[in-house]
C-alpha cells in the first residue's frame, strides 16, 4: 500500500470517526471561514461550501494547502470531476486539480457531503482514487 492509499484511508477514518456535520455552520463569519468549491459539472453550478474556524477540520485544511500540490502533467478539462477551487482567509483562490493531491481533496470533499447528491460524492470519491473507469 503506498504512502498515498494509507493516508488517505487516515482522513476518512478521522472523518468518520468525528462525525460531518460539524464541517460548516450557517453563522460562520465568510471572512473567516475557507470556501470550497467543487469542479464537477459543466452545465449547471458547481457545488460550494464554507468551511469554519470553529471546524474540526479548518486547520488539517490549512495545513494541508499550505504545502505545495503537484500540478498533473495535464490541467485540461475532462468530464466529470476536475477538482476543486479553495479561498482561504487573506489568500487568493487556489486550485486543486483532479488527482493532484487526493488525501487533500479526499478531507475538501468529505466537508461537503451534505452539499453534494450522493451519486456525486461516490463518482468523486473513487475518481479520486483511481476507481472509475473511462
């Protein structure tokens, strides 16, 4: 199992274990809050979200995008999942492309699953782990 598998099993775990709904609060300060939003369709909008500070997972979130992502050898759209876009506090819109860093957008998409269809979330869930064919 290679170091990405086991850390990424690593999040999910933790994720589970801490429970999802905590991930974003309707009172959260925009200004303070990191905002998400996920590259998946390309004729209606894109799911987004807020993430707070409050939230358990806000500072593995700022860790994680404080190092530097990979860019894949290619950046071209694709059907279906993309990536996702983040807006930190005090920061510029940085993007994570599809497959670039997957225990990052493994914990970026497990703090939207209340804002993603479900169908959505499992296509992207095994995209991002090399799962889905085609």
């Amino acid at each position: 199992m290679d170091v990405t598998r086991i850390v990424t099993v690593m999040v999910i775990a933790f994720a589970c274990t801490c429970g999802l709904d905590a991930a974003t609060r309707p009172q959260i300060p925009f200004s303070n809050s990191i905002r998400v939003r996920l590259w998946v369709y390309s004729g209606s909008s894109d799911p987004s979200w807020r993430i707070s500070q409050s939230s358990r997972f806000y500072r593995n979130i700022s860790y994680m995008m404080s190092i530097p992502t990979q860019q894949p050898p290619t950046t071209l759209s694709r059907l279906g999942y993309n990536g996702f876009d983040v807006k930190m506090p005090g920061r510029r819109v940085t993007k994570i492309y599809a497959k670039s860093n997957p225990p990052l957008e493994t914990l970026l998409l497990l703090t939207g699953r209340r804002y993603i269809e479900k169908d959505i979330f499992n296509y992207v869930l095994a995209d991002i782990h090399g799962q889905n064919r085609g």
